[in-house]
C-alpha cells in the first residue's frame, strides 16, 4: 500500500492531537512536581531513537523506578505488540499503566474508584462518592495492550488486570478494573482485547501472505477522517456496496440477508421486506436512498410541501469555536423589514487566542445585539425568528458561554438563554431539513445548499479547515499574526449564514417542486 493515495490530513484531527500533547505536557510538569526524586521521564524527541527509549524505559524498571513518564514499552517478539505508555506506575513486585487523555473519564455519580494525584496508587484508591465511571472502551483497550506488553518484558504488576486514567479535569486517577465483567455479553476488557488482537493479527497474516482478504471495505463514520479513504471509496464504488446509502450497522444487517449492493437494496419492495431486516432501519427510506444515489440525486422530497417557519424579522446565526477552548466569532445576517437597524451581516468577534476573557465581551455583545433586534421587532408589530444549522453546536455554546462567563457584563443567565432555546424564536433547519428530504449524500450544510443555489466563495471551505485559518489568524504557534486569515474566516462565517438564508427561502419558493418527491421513484 505504500504508493496507494491517501486523503489529506484532516485539520480538525491534528488539532485534538496538538490539543492533547499540550494536556499530557501540562499533566507530566505537574506530577514531575509532585514526585521530584522519585519521577524518571524517558527522553523524546530528534536524535532519540524508539529503540533507544525501549531500552531506557526497560533500564528504569528493573532499576525499580517508582513513577516512569513517557514510556516506550520493549517490543514483544511473540505477539508481535509495541507501543507507549503516558505513565507507569511502580506496585506489586511490577507496574500498572497509567493513560492522560484529553476527555472525560468519570461522570457525576457514583462508585467509580479513584485515587488522588498525589497518590496514583490503586491500594490508596476508594469508592468514590461524587463519580461513576464513564465508559470508554478505546482506553481500557490500550491499558490491556499496555499490560500485555508489560506481561512479555516480566514487568507487569502481580495480581487483577488494572490500569489508570487521568482525564480532562486531571484532579484524580481513575482506576479500570479489567477483568471486570462490564463489556457486552458479560465480556471482560481483557478477553475483548484478546479477542480483537487476534482478529487484526489473522487480517495482517493473511495481507502479508497474499491470501484471500480476510476484511473488506465498509463505510463507517469514521472513513470521513481516514487517511485510506480514497483507498475504500474506490472499492465500494466499484462494486456498488451497499454502505454507500446506509449506517454501518444496517450495512452490515443487510449484508447478512443477502443485499449486497446498492442495486439489489433499491430493488426491494418496502412493502413485503425480507426476512431478517433489523427493527432499526427504516427500510422504505433505505430504498428511496437507493434509487436517489442511482439516479444520482442529492436529495428527495419526503412531502409535497415543506413546513419551514417564517417571520417578518429574520436572523441567521452562525458560531466559530476552536476545539473545545471557546467560541470566538458569532456571526449573524439579518433580513426583513426596517427597525432601524441596517440588514445584512455582522460579525462578534475575539481574535485575543483562546481561552481568553475576552470571549465574554464578544459573546455578550452578540446577544446583546440579538436581544435588541428581536426586541425592536416586536415593538414594531413584526414577528421574529432566529435560524442556525444543527443547534447542537450553537446551544451547547450559547449555554456554556452563560455558565462560563456568569456575572461578566452582559452576560446573559442561563435561564434567559434556555429561555430562548426552548422558544420558537429558534428554529434549525437542520431538523427542517430532515424532516423534507432524504439526502444521499448527507444532511450538511455544504451538501444542501449548492441544490438551492448557494455556493461558498472559498474553495476551501469547511468547518475542518477553518481550525488551521484559525491558529495563523490568531499566531497560535507562535508564527506572525495573519490578517489575511482572520478575513478569510470573516467571509468563511459570512457565506455560511448566508447559505441558511438561501436554504430557507428557496424550501419556500415554488422552487422546491423542482425537487424529485419520493413517491415519484
């Protein structure tokens, strides 16, 4: 596969990963702090060699290291394994694995055993009163893959499968038991892992072999930030799979019933469904979106006519944030009659880096703006309407941006804000969406808006891109500040408020008959 093509990087992927090395840096200083003497970090970097961090990482344990940082565990010759480890953790005659990650590892309950940083030691753990484990299967498999490692080098902790985590807060360790029955099935972490582990090695056997594929292709959520999809889409188009038009899961239900291809699915009658079809899929969507992708149509109509909201006053609200730091720019067009305020477009804007106070100023002038607007409106005898596209995005941001900045001027409580979430002020045309078509090729905002005629004037446009127009627009890695980029991501959040105006106002022209009903196919 070494000449085979591969997708781009994906940006927004590169920025988890440069935002969790900056967590694990964060987290090692500060337990190097808390250890002193007894902390032993295993160097990195150019000139280090892998082989040259396995040996130092095997010299620090059998030197008995209490806490051994950044970790590169010596390859194991049997089952061919290799890998690192944020921590490891000296106890029991060996070490147990320690993760950083950048995510959440409890949630509020109960139960979940935990130990303080200062102690990260499962014999001073104990049954903890405000947390409940959060199931995250990813990390208990690497901890698995850690002590297995471990296991083949002799240094693995005697006793029960164990191994920690540290989270998002990073105010305690979390303790995973992994031989606890607590995976589907009654299955254990470690018998999930075996189990994988000898699936991927039988794949990687039979490739290097030259033998009949023993996995093929299937489209998943995931192949949006594969690197091999290029690789797989060939493949499926090819043969016409039938992931093409529906989730992986129902791919592979209809697979197991014989329905390979996309032909063979559109062919179905929804009427008389075969045998076997799992509850879940809704089988007459399935088929239209069969027929769409084959007739090559974006989207079809569900109804004759779509029921999308309007008002006299319009807004269009559009939210930038970057990762999970914050959200610099709420951008907002505005339509419809005069209340002495001119229409069009408007941009609330921090280009200080995040996290920065001042998002709050932005954030509260944002709603201060919106606030008067609709309040203009009705005082004027207009009715008034709010749009975006997806809430989630901008309602965990307008909710959070309350709670963060509570008390900040302007800021409004979160009440008033849930206030107007809940209020049919705020309408999202994703649901509209969702509810009028089926769309073979996806629901987002860059799919739907070319068919009522809008296009981005940036090429390059997407939500994944605008997180590296971002780091040059604010100089985040220490480069010189662009200008350029902070105009860019202007006209970026411009067009994207612009294409839900367009989007809404052609679902209620007379233009949207011109779009295949679904009883038509």
């Amino acid at each position: 596969m070494v000449d085979a093509p591969r997708a781009p990087a994906d940006p927004a992927g590169q920025q988890r990963s440069a935002d969790a090395a900056e967590h694990r840096r964060r987290i090692g200083a500060e337990l190097a702090r808390l250890f002193g003497s007894d902390w032993m970090e295993i160097p990195a970097g150019p000139g280090v060699s892998n082989a040259d961090r396995e040996r130092a990482t095997l010299g620090a344990m059998r030197a008995g290291a209490r806490f051994i940082w950044n970790a590169a565990l010596p390859r194991d010759p049997v089952g061919g394994r290799r890998g690192r480890i944020d921590l490891l953790v000296r106890a029991n005659e060996g070490y147990l694995p320690v993760l950083v990650v950048r995510h959440k590892v409890t949630d509020p309950g109960t139960g979940a055993r935990t130990s303080p940083l200062s102690d990260p030691q499962p014999t001073g753990s104990r049954s903890d009163p405000l947390r409940k484990v959060r199931a995250q299967p990813r990390d208990q498999l690497r901890l698995v893959h850690t002590r297995a490692l471990l296991q083949a080098c002799g240094q693995a902790a005697i006793g029960r499968a164990t191994g920690g985590a540290i989270g998002l807060d990073a105010d305690v360790v979390l303790w995973h038991d992994l031989e606890a029955p607590t995976w589907p099935g009654g299955r254990t972490a470690v018998a999930e892992y075996e189990s994988r582990f000898g699936d991927r090695l039988a794949i990687a056997d039979a490739a290097a072999a030259q033998a009949q594929p023993l996995a093929q292709p299937s489209r998943i959520m995931d192949c949006r930030s594969c690197p091999w999809w290029p690789v797989c889409e060939h493949a499926l188009t090819e043969a016409r799979d039938v992931s093409l038009v529906v989730r992986g899961e129902d791919a592979t239900a209809l697979r197991a019933l014989g329905i390979r291809t996309v032909d063979e699915l559109a062919a179905l009658n929804p009427a008389t469904p075969p045998p076997g079809v799992p509850p879940g899929l809704l089988l007459a969507d399935a088929v239209v979106l069969a027929k769409a992708w084959l007739a090559n149509l974006l989207v079809v109509r569900r109804v004759l006519e779509p029921d999308v909201p309007r008002a006299d006053v319009e807004v269009d609200v559009d939210m930038e944030s970057f990762g999970e730091s914050g959200a610099y720019l709420w951008g907002a067009q505005l339509s419809g009659p005069g209340i002495d305020e001119p229409a069009g477009y408007r941009a609330f804007v921090t280009w200080d880096p995040l996290p920065t106070r001042d998002e709050a100023r932005s954030f509260a002038e944002f709603w201060r703006w919106l606030s008067n607007v609709a309040s203009r409106a009705h005082a004027a005898g207009h009715t008034f309407r709010a749009y975006c596209y997806n809430e989630l995005a901008e309602n965990r941001w307008l909710l959070g941006s309350a709670d963060r900045f509570a008390g900040e001027p302007g800021v409004p409580g979160r009440r008033e804000v849930q206030k107007f979430i809940d209020s049919d002020a705020w309408v999202d045309m994703f649901r509209i969406v969702s509810d009028t078509f089926l769309c073979a090729k996806g629901k987002g905002l860059k799919t739907i808006a070319p068919v009522a005629g809008f296009h981005w004037r940036d090429a390059e446009a997407s939500g994944e891109n605008s997180m590296r127009w971002y780091r040059d627009a604010v100089g985040l890695d220490g480069d010189p500040v662009r200008l350029d980029q902070r105009q860019r991501l202007l006209a970026y959040n411009e067009d994207d408020v612009r294409a839900t105006q367009t989007l809404r106002e052609w679902m209620s022209s007379p233009a949207i008959r011109d779009v295949p009903y679904i009883g038509d196919l």
